[in-house]
C-alpha cells in the first residue's frame, strides 16, 4: 500500500509546496529590496554648502580689524559632491560627503579707509575623514566612502589641498557679504592643477566666514570614476567649503 511520508506532521507533498512559496515569498522579498536599492526615487542630498543666513552680531573692533593672519577654526566643513545614475533610471542622484577634518588660513592686507586685500589664503581636508551625507531609500551609502578611500589612495596620499594664488574681491551688494574669485592651485591624488574657486565672505561674530566651491574633472587628477555596480558615477565634481576662521595676529 503507497505511503505518505509525514515530517514534523505535515505531509511531504504539501511540505515542498510551502517550501516552494517560501522561496518565492523570499525571492520576491529579495528583488524588491534590490527595486528599493537601485531604483527607489526616495533619495536625497544636502544643500550645497554656504555662508550662514543668520551671522551673529560683529563688534566694531572686529569690523575694522580685518587685516591680519585668520585661521581656520572648529566648525569649518569641506566635501565634495558627483552625480550617479542608477541603472534604469533618467534623473541623477547627487553623491555628497564631507568632513570637518580642515586646516588652513588666510592673510588680509590694508585698513577700512584705503580697502582691504586677501594676499593669502591655503586650505587643507583631511580625506580620511569624509563621510557621505545624502541618503537613498534601502542603501547605505557610506559603503560608498569605502570605495573612494580605495579610487582617491587615500592611504598614499590623505589630504587636498588648495593655495590661492590671486584674489579679487567684489562687494555683492547683500550687507557685509564680499564675492570672491580666488585662482590657486589644487593638490589631489599626487597631482596639481590650476582652478578657480568662486566663493563668499562675511563676519559672523568674531570669526570670519569663507564658504564656496570648485568643479573639477577626476581625470584631471588621475582618478578614474569609481566603479559601483549598477551605478554610473560622473567624472566632473564639486568640492565645496565652508570655513571658519578666527584672527590670530
């Protein structure tokens, strides 16, 4: 007489059909994550980086002090920021890391009567210490700093760096607020390239803050766009700054 084999009590014909659906329960399960990984619109990116909309108060003193070492002090950020598109979408993701890992200073010239002159300033990050701040639905993107320390070298060559070499000053006709067009030199990945950083300034209580931004090719610098499986990741960046600096002399 045929048997029916039973296991835990349940039959074994009807054993392999729950165990069927389960693996389709999962797989389902597996591929929708992998939608919400890839394909999810819910993702998004910090606004760029600039100057405070509320400064604190300046003493008069500050005012028209100007002139004199500055240098950077706490609060001060630094990053970058790429497009990437993820396989079956049309619209871009902005990337967007930071780190409060920055160095640096600023030498200011003259006086409130014949007008002030920046005749130096140089910024240095600390590239080890990025860490990606935008989000997106189901992925966690600081994987993503793993894989530029990898791209960048970041173990051979752990900083950027930025030296003004000319900068002309321009008010912007919004308070204190004075535009900036500084020309200098950026050091990423071993290499050195001439760029144009385009920023503002203003007292924000005793400090002065400097934010802005430089676009950049990673090629220029001999970095290839990282390579992250259905995501394609542009080669042009933004490196954005906010710093803040105290007067020192």
């Amino acid at each position: 007489m045929p048997t029916l084999l039973l296991v835990a009590g349940v039959p074994m014909k009807r054993r392999l059909m729950i165990g069927g659906a389960a693996l389709a329960l999962l797989a389902a399960l597996a591929g929708g994550g992998a939608y919400v990984y890839f394909f999810s619109g819910l993702r998004t990116s910090p606004t760029q980086l600039g100057l405070s909309s509320r400064p604190e108060p300046s003493s008069s003193t500050v005012s028209t002090a100007i002139a004199g070492t500055w240098t950077v002090t706490t609060g001060s950020l630094a990053g970058y920021r790429v497009k990437e598109l993820f396989v079956g979408e049309t619209s871009k993701h902005e990337a967007v890391a930071r780190t409060s890992a920055v160095s640096g200073g600023m030498t200011v010239a003259g006086d409130a009567t014949s007008g002030f002159m920046v005749t130096h300033i140089s910024i240095t990050a600390d590239l080890t210490q990025l860490h990606s701040v935008d989000s997106v639905a189901g992925r966690d993107v600081t994987q993503r700093d793993g894989v530029v320390f990898r791209q960048l070298d970041l173990s051979s060559f752990p900083t950027a760096s930025f030296t003004a070499t000319s900068v002309s000053v321009a008010p912007t006709g919004t308070g204190s607020k004075v535009s900036l067009q500084i020309a200098g030199n950026l050091s990423l990945h071993g290499v050195t390239k001439p760029v144009t950083a385009t920023a503002q300034a203003q007292l924000n209580g005793d400090k002065l803050e400097v934010a802005g931004s430089v676009i950049a090719d990673m090629s220029d610098f001999g970095v290839s766009p990282p390579h992250v499986p259905f995501v394609a990741v542009d080669s042009q960046l933004t490196i954005e700054f906010d710093v803040f600096l105290t007067k020192t002399a």
